[in-house]
C-alpha cells in the first residue's frame, strides 16, 4: 500500500531555531505539493513541484521558509528562523502528472514553535 | 477558481445516507467538482470528481445538478469511520491549478 511518508510527526522547538520536515512521495509520483493547516487560515498550498522543479511557491513566506526536492524520493520543507505563528500542522502530498490529478497525502507533521 | 458554500456541519445516523450539498453557482464551464475529506488527525484524502455527469466509485457517488450550480456527494452507508470534514472544491483543469481548500462540512455519523 502506498503512502506519503512525512518525519518528524511532531515538532516543538524554540523561536529562533531551525525546523526542517522531510517528505517522501509515492514512487512514481511526479508532483509533490506542501500545504499548510491551521484553525484560523484552515488548508493553505505552501509550494508545488513538478519533477523537483519549484512551480509555485507564491504561498510561502519567502524571508523564513525554502522548500527543495534534492531528489525524486525527497522534499524537505526547511523554516528558518522559526517563529510562534508557525505552529501549524505541515502536511506533503504528491501525485503524478498534472497538479489538479488526485493527490495523495500525507501523515502531516505539527510543528510548535515556543 | 469558483468559490463553494458547503453547510458547516450535519449529522447522520449509522447505516443510513449521508448527502452533502455544496453550492458553486459561479462554476465556469471548464471547471470539474472535486470532493476530499479529512479525518481527524489525518491529511486529505481523495473522494471523487466530476464534470456534469454524475460519479460513482466504492466511496461515493456525486450527483452535480444540470445546470452544474450545486452539487452533492452521496456517501450510501455512513460508518463511524466516516466522521471527518468533508471539502468541496471546484477547479479548472489547467496546468499549474491548485486545490483550494475552504471551510468544508463536518460530518458527525452517530450510532
């Protein structure tokens, strides 16, 4: 069975420090998406990639966050320096072909910024 | 993308329909219906999409009206497991178009 696996599931870190959370997309898929959840703000699309090449990113705080996929089985979404209004849940999803195909995603990682 | 008005929450009887109304009376021609849920604790997960026909596949089946203004989506034998926030999305399938994700439905299924 084939799932989006994201590390760590859960993060708390201080305000300053640097966060990093880790993607790997089904094998196979192409396009690999990173989203953002919050109460207030509610599913927000940080970043899309298409065969590792950023597409979109308008979503993201371009001063404090960067998002790459140094290969095809990883995306890695890195926030730094973190900040309180950060705290969010951070969930990856990835599918094949054009970005409006089903996306699968997954677990998320809820990171809490002190 | 054309915006959509889903209730905020509904509730089901275990075993029994659960029927889901969106409005998306701003739909462009081009633009498909899609539908996700999210259980608690989890990330989205697909459901189902459609033009102006209406869909079934072994989750769902989606009813979209003739004039394509609203929709619903048909869950026939809501579970427990069914509890979850279920989202309403209408998009164009261009290139490079996203998932916008509103307020969606949260639907309760109680036994």
């Amino acid at each position: 069975d084939a799932r989006v696996t994201q590390t760590p599931r859960d993060k708390v870190t201080e305000m300053g420090q640097e966060v990093t959370m880790r993607c790997q997309p089904i094998l196979g898929h192409n396009t690999v998406f990173w989203y953002r959840q919050t109460m207030m703000q509610g599913l927000e699309l940080l970043a899309y990639f298409r065969n590792r090449a950023p597409l979109d990113d308008s979503g993201m705080p371009k001063d404090r966050f960067s998002a790459e996929m140094p290969d095809a089985t990883l995306a890695t979404l890195k926030i730094q320096p973190s900040e309180p209004r950060d705290s969010a849940v951070y969930f990856c999803a990835s599918g094949l072909g054009e970005a409006y195909n089903e996306q699968f995603f997954g677990p998320g990682t809820r990171l809490t910024v002190l | 993308d054309a915006k959509t008005t889903q209730p905020p929450s509904m509730d089901c009887a275990e075993g029994r329909a659960a029927n889901l109304p969106c409005n998306h009376s701003t739909i462009s021609g081009n633009e498909y219906v899609y539908w996700y849920r999210q259980i608690h604790s989890q990330g989205p997960q697909y459901i189902i999409h459609g033009l102006k026909n209406n869909e079934t596949n072994e989750m769902a089946s989606l009813i979209i009206t003739e004039d394509r203004k609203s929709s619903t989506l048909i869950l026939p034998h809501a579970t427990l497991r069914d509890t979850a926030v279920y989202y309403c999305i209408v998009r164009a399938q261009n290139a490079g178009n996203m998932l916008t994700f509103g307020g969606g439905t949260r639907l309760m299924v109680k036994p």
